[in-house]
C-alpha cells in the first residue's frame, strides 16, 4: 500500500515537473535558473534569443553570467540583494548580448531552496529597451509641452502688453490730433485774424487729414479694446448724429468725393439730441468707419450710401445700406467670419468685407448686441443693435423681425 502510494506522488510529482517545464520553455519572456555561482542551471528559448547566442546548450556552457552584464559588479549587488531580502522585483541594469552589444533589462527573481539543500535564483528578464525609449520620448513629449505652455502664457502677456501699449499710443495720438484739429478750426475761423484763400484751403486740407488720422488712431483703439475685452462698464449719453455719424463722415469725405458717392439720410432719420447708448464712443465709431468703407468698396464708385435709426423700446436697430448689387446669397456665410473676405468681381481686392466685419460683430456682441445681413433688391443693407440696458432688455437678431 505504502509503495502505491509513493509511486503515486512520483507520479504527480513528475507530472508537474512536465508541465512547469512546458511552461518554462513555452515563456515569451527569458525565464532563467542559475546557483549561487552564476552559473546557468537552466534557461529558455527566449532568453537564448535575447542575448542572441545560437543553442540554449552554448548559454549553459558559461562558466558565470559575470559576462552577461555590462558592469560586473552589477550581478554582485544583485546577488547580495536576494540574499538578504529573499527577492528582487523589477531591477533594472544594462546587460551585455553575445555580439557585445548592450541593452536595458528588467529582473525580477526570487531564492529557490531545492530538495537536496542547494540554493539557486529563478527568475524572469525582460528587454525593456523599446519601453525605456518610448518613456523617454514620452518625458520628453511632456517636457515639450511644458515648456510650449509657458512659452503659450509668455506669449500671451506679451500679447496683452502690445495692446495695453497700443491703446496707451492710439489715445496719446489722438489727443494730440484732437487738439491740432481744434486749433485749426480756430484759424479757418479765422479766430487769429484773416487769411488768404490758399493759405484757407491749405489749412482746411490739412484740417481733413488730421481727421483722417483721428479716425486710423480710433480705429487701432477700437480693435485694441476688442481683442483685450476692454469695454466701458457704463453707458454714455451719446449725440449719435453729432457725436458719432458726423465725425465719420468728415473723416471719409475725401473716400466719398473720389467715388462720387452720394449720402442718403431718407432711410430713417437720425434724431437729435443725446441718446442714452451702452457703448463707447470710440468703438461705436470705429463700427460706423468699417460699415462706410465697406459700402463705398462694395457698392462702388457712383453708389449711394443711406443709414438709418429706430427706437424699438428696449433697444436701438441701426443700419448702412449700399446701392448696388447684392452679396451672392452662396457667399453671405462667409460675411462676418475672421477671414471671409469678399471681393466685388474676379480679381482680389485689398480691402473688402473680411476682417473689418468679423471684428464689428466682436465688438457689437461684447456689448450685447448683434449684427446681420439684409440683402435688397437695389442693394445691401448691414443691420444692427444695440442696447438701452444690456441687463434687463433681450436683443433681437434676424430671426425677431
């Protein structure tokens, strides 16, 4: 019975020795058993392949795996280090192929107590070269990004401070500007005595100019505060014909006269007297200037120009129109985007409706409002809002009237 049972144990034992086998061999990764020596006592396919030696037979050959580490005393402190704790888990160390060639490796072994009292090492070796590659471009990859963030928020200061020094230089100028145009009133006035009607043609040209370049100044103002979202938190009472059309007009008075563009008041009258506006006089100009150079560069030379007003309760609907013909309706979703220039004809043109209008619509949206396109059967016709009170009234868009 007793020696049943025994060839019963060698039976199984046996059958286990199988299959550990199997799957000692069968690994994709190098499993490995070497003594206290370092001498190889078994090895698999994998392994063999790793270190590129041609039969698991020569690896076993090796009087020590000394020769399989680049740096000797690597395997004594791996050694020391099982000894003491028992295992090692994920260490990593250069190891050294046949042809010479080095390698990043990952070990992880543990003692191995055999039934006739010696000791050895099993355990698992991974080639981690991919992997230690991949880390590093992705560390790097991070580090890039990193630095593209601060160079991104550096950029981005920068940024601010060109534009707070752009409106800090466009209102310095147009002060200066505003007092040479006052001054020069003065004279034409004749204020400081009379003079000759060239010297008075000469002054009123002049006079022209530095409007025009009060208008430029207000303009790069304008387009400042809209891309630093810097608004007037507080309406102004506005004269909208004296304080906002009129300046306009003067401005562009040499465009209009050069294009024999004829004005046109008829289309809704602008009232007088101040009007209450959630708005600042600077960019409330600078979206009349865009919408009147827009209308004398699409409508044309000989066109007509009208614009008009209409108090709606809780808001004021403000329009340029232009004769002509109109926008091609397969082109219209192009009006207010940020580089949706639209040329009159088939040669490209330096100005247009592109960038003027897609900051219009920023501005009038920061404020509250909305602009749209209206085409007519004689031209075209740009609408927008604005607001009494940006907190309590509901703008409308095309889609309310």
């Amino acid at each position: 019975m007793a020696s049943s049972k025994h060839s019963d144990f060698e039976s199984a034992f046996f059958e286990y020795g199988i299959r550990y086998k199997n799957f000692f061999d069968a690994s994709l990764d190098m499993r490995f058993v070497v003594n206290r020596k370092g001498v190889l006592l078994e090895i698999n396919q994998a392994g063999v392949e790793v270190f590129r030696f041609d039969s698991k037979e020569e690896m076993l050959a090796l009087p020590s795996i000394d020769c399989l580490f680049q740096d000797p005393n690597d395997m004594v402190l791996l050694r020391r280090k099982i000894e003491t704790d028992g295992f090692i888990k994920n260490h990593e160390v250069i190891m050294k192929r046949k042809d010479r060639s080095s390698f990043a490796a990952m070990i992880t072994a543990n003692l191995w107590f055999e039934d006739n009292g010696r000791v050895s090492y099993e355990g698992l070796l991974l080639d981690i070269t991919n992997w230690k590659h991949c880390r590093q471009a992705l560390d790097k990859c991070q580090l890039e990004n990193i630095n593209l963030a601060h160079s991104e928020e550096r950029i981005r200061e920068l940024n601010e401070k060109i534009l707070q020094m752009l409106m800090l230089m466009s209102h310095d100028i147009r002060g200066s500007l505003v007092a040479m145009g006052a001054t020069l009133k003065l004279l034409l006035r004749g204020r400081y005595g009379q003079m000759d009607e060239s010297v008075h043609n000469t002054l009123n040209d002049f006079l022209s100019r530095v409007a025009l370049l009060l208008g430029t100044a207000e303009e790069f103002i304008g387009k400042a505060q809209s891309m630093s979202s810097a608004v007037d938190d507080g309406p102004q009472m506005l004269d909208l014909r004296m304080d906002i059309i009129d300046p306009v007009l003067y401005e562009l008075e040499d465009e209009f006269e050069k294009n024999e563009i004829m004005i046109d008041s008829c289309m809704g009258a602008i009232p007088a007297g101040q009007i209450p506006v959630h708005a600042d006089r600077i960019w409330l100009k600078s979206v009349f200037r865009n919408l009147f150079r827009n209308a004398v560069n699409h409508g044309g030379p000989g066109s007509r120009i009208a614009f008009g007003f209409e108090d709606l309760s809780t808001h004021y609907r403000l329009h340029v129109y232009n004769s002509g013909s109109s926008i091609p309706e397969d082109l219209r979703h192009r009006l207010f985007s940020k580089l949706g220039r639209i040329s009159k004809g088939s040669e490209p043109r330096r100005t247009g409706l592109g960038i003027g209008l897609h900051l219009i619509r920023e501005i009038i949206r920061k404020h509250g409002g909305e602009i749209w396109y209206e085409p007519r059967p004689d031209g075209s016709d740009f609408v927008f809002t604005l607001a009494k009170d940006c907190l309590s009234c509901r703008l409308t868009g095309p889609e309310d009237r």
